[in-house]
C-alpha cells in the first residue's frame, strides 16, 4: 500500500532527519513507530503526506510516487488518508459536532450525510454526550477523541496518528490506544508514532524503532527495544 524507497531528509542546516529509509506499509497493518524525541518520526510522516520532499529516494502510495503528483492527484491522495496530531488542531469556536461537519463539507459530503454520520461518529469514540460541546469545555483526552473522529468521519484508508498521546496522562493515553485500535479492527490501516515506550507492549502489533534517522528494528511483534 506504502513503500518508502531508501528515503533521507537532509534539512538546509545540513541536520539529516532521516538517513535511508526504506520499509513498506500492507492495508490494514497498525503500525507504530517509536523512538526519542528527534529521532525523525514526524518527518517521516510529513513526507508521506507531501508535506515535504525527500532529499533522495521515494515514497509510493499504491504504485504512485507520491512527491510526482498532480496537485489535483495529490489532493484525491490526501483525503484518503486521516490525520491525527499531537495539539489536536480543534477549531476553538466551534463545538464538537461542527468541528467534524467543517471537515465534512470540505470534502463534500451533503448536509443529510454530516447530520447522520457526526453523532455516530462521536458515539464511536464514546463522545456522544459532548456533542455540543465547545474544545475549552473539553478534557485533552476528550478533545483528542474529537480530533479523531474527525480524521475517520471520511473513511479514509489510513489514519496517521503522530504523538496523539504526548499530551496526555496514562489514562487517557490508554483510552485513545483503545481507540485507534477499534478504528483498527473496523478496517483501517494506522500509523501511530510515538516516543511513549511504556505502551508499547499494550499495543502489541508490528513495531518500527527509529533512532536519529535510521530504523533500528522492525519487529512484526513489537517490543521495545531502544
Ligand atoms: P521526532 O518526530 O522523532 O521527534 P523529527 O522528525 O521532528 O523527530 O526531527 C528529526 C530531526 O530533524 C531533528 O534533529 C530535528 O531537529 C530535525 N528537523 C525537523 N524538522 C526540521 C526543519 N524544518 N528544519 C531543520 N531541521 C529539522
């Protein structure tokens, strides 16, 4: 589904984010790639979705090298797959149920389809009483789960989740493992990042170390290992 071809990131600063990358993605895998701050999680998956360009090698998405496409192409790509971030990224004067139909307009489902699938989506990730509820009202773990359902509502392919628990305590970072992993079982592929080594073993699933710039261990029954 994904091929990474001996992909390195060398930043003006001469800084090398990622040094020869090369590893392939099946559908429906849940992958989690783990490693320390810096180690280059987050470019790696800044490139996948073309937000920004490999110094050398490639990235295909099916048999399409992604940095090669059309803008029109590469916008169809872009809404199959579902971003998950760190910061949540909620529009802060909109409530839940708006914050997931904003996202819905914008790739053009119909307003009888946003009014069916928003409150089944929030029930999905167990939100349904705060669907009218503004971020401020709402808990970090809670406004993840909004930003979560959001990233599924279009049913894209993949859903990428970097860091979606660096900004939570264990208890919710449990909740949203919980979380991708029904989103998992229902047929989507995930990739998770993260550098949280305790939850590891929780995840269980095929494990990919990362330290600066290099896979250092690519574990189809993940422990961790850094
Ligand atoms: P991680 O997500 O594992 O914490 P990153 O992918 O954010 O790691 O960063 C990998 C390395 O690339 C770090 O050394 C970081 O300082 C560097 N880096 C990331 N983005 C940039 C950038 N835009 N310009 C220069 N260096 C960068």
């Amino acid at each position: 589904m994904i091929y990474f071809d001996k992909v390195s990131k060398i930043y003006p600063d001469e800084s090398k984010a990622l040094d020869g990358i090369s590893f392939g993605v099946e559908p429906n895998e849940f992958i989690t790639i783990v490693g320390h701050s810096g180690a280059g999680k987050s470019t790696l998956m800044k490139m996948l979705i073309a937000e920004d360009r490999p110094t050398h090698g490639a990235v295909f998405f099916e048999s399409a090298n992604i940095h090669k496409l059309k803008k029109s192409q590469m916008n169809k790509l872009r809404r199959r797959i579902g971003m998950v971030f760190q910061d949540y990224r909620l529009i802060p004067n909109k409530t839940a149920y708006e914050n997931i139909a904003f996202a819905m307009e914008a790739s053009g489902h119909t307003e009888n389809e946003i009014a069916s699938d928003v409150p089944h989506v929030l029930e999905l990730v167990d939100l349904g009483k705060k669907i009218w509820s503004f971020p401020h009202e709402l808990s970090g773990g809670e406004k993840q789960r909004v930003a979560i359902a959001r990233a599924i509502v279009t049913q894209p392919d993949i859903i990428i989740a970097d860091e979606p628990t660096g900004n939570l305590d264990p208890v919710n970072t449990f909740e949203i493992i919980k979380i991708l992993q029904k989103i998992h079982k229902l047929g989507t592929t995930v990739l998770l990042t993260t550098h949280n080594t305790g939850i590891i073993d929780e995840i269980g699933g095929r494990v990919i170390t990362m330290e600066k710039g290099k896979i250092i261990k690519d574990d189809k029954h993940g422990k961790y290992v850094l």
